[in-house]
C-alpha cells in the first residue's frame, strides 16, 4: 500500500527525454507511485519499448514526439497530452544534452545546441504545461537541474551554464506560478553513468578518482533518484517550492578538495 503522502493515484505526469537515460528512471518512479504518463522523444519509435513496459506495471502511457527547440512541437505535445487524458498534474522537465569540448574549443553551435535544448527549452516547455495547470489550480513541475548547477567543472562550460539557468529559473517560475497551487523545483544529480557518459566510466582509474571525492564514496545509482522525484511530485512536497535539491553523494559540499590525501583516508 502506498503511503498518502506519496500516492500518485489518478495523477498525469509528463516526463521529457524518456527515451533512455534517467528519464526512463524517473518515468519507472512515478508509475510506480501509481501515475499514468506522457512518454516523450524527438522519435516515437525509440518510446515503444518503454511504452510498453509501463503499461505492464499497470498504467497508462501515450507516447508523443517531442523536440524542446521547437515551439510547434512543444505546444502540439502539451495539447495532445491534455486531450489524452483531460489534464496534466506533473511535469518532469529532463530532456537535455551535452557537448563536452575544453572551454577554449567550444563554438558557436554548440553554445546554442546545449542552451537551447536544456535551458530555453525547459522554459517553454513549463509555460506550456502550466498554461493548462493553471486553470485547475494544480501542478507539479520538476526541472532537473545537475550538480552543474552550483558547482563549476572544466569542459562543461556550456552546459554549466545551463545548469545553472535552470536553478535560477525554478526560483523565478516558483515566483511566478505559486499563487495558482502550482510547485517548481529542481532535482539536481550528482554524477550518474547515462547514455551521454558511459564513455567515462569505462576508465576505473577516472571512477577511483571520482569516487574519492564524494563522501559516499561511489557515483550514483539510477535508483536513488527514485524516492526524490516521487517526493517532489507528490503531496508530501506541498509547501516546497523554488528549491534546488541536490542528489549527488555529498560531492557538492567540496569537503574533501580542501584536504591533503593522507587525511581523506
């Protein structure tokens, strides 16, 4: 039985990106808790699969195409998941992208290619969905943000930039829509392996590294966002808004740079 204050009965939850990667987790979580959802990629095709595995833990899911740098597509998505279901009560705002390039080697394109999928199209995606929350006086909205978002690393200038928008946006949005019964809040992980990463941990010697400097010792698991995302979701989170919420083992803190090696053991 699942507790209330956690229960996502009846609840429509989009969630952006869910054709791989974390999107797939958070969209598990959800269903999980008990809510139907909107399934989203730039190709329908890569949904199908997925779509169906929700559907076997008995919920409804649509799948619709989504590409976030488009405002017709945008728009069309956000109306046909009203029309599929006659509401949205939850957005997980996660599709986004990275270029990793040192700062100095980083163009033109790229900058846009990252900002606009990640931080402009987060924007209008949340417009678009609150513009149908707000009637209702009800909504859930989670940017997810990353440990980029208050925390600088080399080689991802531009999407630390992003990152960080999208802290400063949650605050602005929560700012904005509160008065309609509507949250905004930003889930920030910490290093996770996805799609876009796994490269990086195939190196041991980087993980060993990586991992020294989190106090918990390892990068995360999938799975220990699971409990977050329902949380903000959910009633239990009714009187949190604005927040960034960190789910990154403690690397944020910087504790242990500060310290010579022999006193990190």
């Amino acid at each position: 039985m699942i507790n209330e204050l956690f229960d996502l009965t009846a609840r429509v939850a989009i969630v952006t990106g869910t054709s791989r990667g974390l999107g797939q987790y958070f969209a598990r979580a959800l269903a999980k808790s008990g809510a139907d959802l909107v399934l989203t990629s730039r190709t329908l095709d890569s949904l199908r699969e997925f779509e169906e595995e929700i559907k076997k833990v008995g919920r409804r899911a649509v799948s619709l195409e989504l590409d976030v740098r488009d405002p017709g597509s945008i728009e069309a998505m956000a109306a046909a998941a009203e029309e599929a279901y006659g509401k949205i009560d939850i957005l997980v705002n996660n599709a986004g992208m990275n270029i990793r390039k040192p700062a100095i080697d980083v163009t033109w394109d790229d900058w846009n290619a990252i900002l606009d999928t990640n931080l402009r199209g987060s924007f209008f995606v949340a417009q678009a969905v609150a513009k149908r929350m707000i009637p209702r006086g009800y909504g859930r909205i989670i940017n997810i943000g990353s440990v980029t978002s208050v925390a600088g690393y080399a080689g991802l200038a531009p999407y630390g930039a992003s990152r960080g928008g999208i802290r400063q946006l949650t605050m602005s949005l929560a700012d904005d829509w509160g008065r309609y019964g509507i949250t905004v809040n930003c889930l920030a992980p910490g290093w996770f392996k996805t799609a876009q990463n796994r490269v990086m941990y195939e190196d041991k010697e980087w993980v060993d590294y990586l991992s020294d400097r989190i106090p918990m010792k390892r990068p995360g698991a999938p799975d220990d966002l699971d409990s977050t995302v329902v949380f903000l979701a959910a009633e239990s989170s009714r009187y949190i808004t604005g927040q960034t919420l960190l789910v990154d083992g403690g690397i944020s803190t910087g504790a242990l740079r500060a310290l010579p090696k022999k006193q990190t053991k």
